[in-house]
C-alpha cells in the first residue's frame, strides 16, 4: 500500500496538446500559471528526462526555499512525470530528514490528451493526508490561470 494517496484534477483547455505542453513548462508563462502556489514560484534547471530541477519561491524573509525534484519522463505534449525528492532550503538541498522522507518519492504527472484542437489536461499528484486540502484548493484555481494563458 502506498503511503501516498493520488490526487486528480483536470482541466479541458481550448488550445492542441503542443501549446498547451509549451505554455504549462515555459519558464515565463510558468511562472504566471504557478503564481497561485507562491508569488515568486519559479523553477531551475531543465525539464529534460533524467535532470535535476529546483521548484523553488521566496519566503517571507527573501530567502529561497523550495523542492528538490528529478524530471522521471518528459514525452512533449503527451506525459510528464516529476519525482520529488527532497527539500531546497537556506541555498542547500535536503534529502535524508525525517520530514523530508515523509513524502520523498512522491510523484507529480501531467498527462495531455488531445481531443481534436483541445487538450484534457489531467494532473496526478501523490499527496499525504495533510496536504490534499491544499492541493484540492490550488490545483483548480492555477488549471484556470493555465488554461487562460492558453486560449489567449
């Protein structure tokens, strides 16, 4: 049994799998989307299968703070996969605390489906109990900024 519970939320956006795909991991168009998160949210390092990227903001003293993940699969406009792995804080990466190891290994997936000239944007997110209110509450509100960009 995992000891994670999978969280699912989608969105039908009016723009092909191949825009939708680019605006979602772009990084100024990222940054727009994910602003619902945290109001710095932004990423580094690269989305390539197999890299390191940081998903990283400011906290309320300027310091940045974030997680450590690992791109799994990345199959343009079809299936991306993010394995988090640890915590970013204080300009080091924190991979073996205890509170860390609660949720390392989690997975985020954006699935992208096309239907015609739309796109089903599906999220698959490994979340612990504590969690799920959160995500239940941002994941919808930042798929509508998303889907805004997109059918601009």
């Amino acid at each position: 049994m995992s000891r994670f519970d999978r969280l699912h939320f989608d969105i039908l956006i009016d723009a092909p799998a191949e825009k939708v795909y680019k605006l979602m991991l772009d990084k100024p168009t990222y940054e727009v989307w994910t602003t619902i998160f945290s109001p710095t949210s932004t990423f580094e390092g690269s989305w390539d299968e197999g890299s390191k990227i940081l998903f990283v903001g400011e906290g309320e003293n300027g310091e940045k703070g974030g997680m450590v993940s690992r791109i799994e699969v990345n199959k343009p406009a079809e299936y991306v996969s993010i394995e988090h792995l640890g915590e970013f804080k204080n300009g080091k990466e924190i991979l073996d605390t205890p509170e860390v190891q609660l949720w390392a290994g989690a997975h985020e997936n954006y699935i992208f489906e096309a239907k015609g000239n739309q796109t089903l944007l599906k999220i698959e997110l490994d979340s612990n109990k504590e969690y799920e209110e959160y995500f239940a509450g941002m994941w919808p509100k930042a798929l509508v900024k998303l889907k805004e960009i997109c059918e601009k």
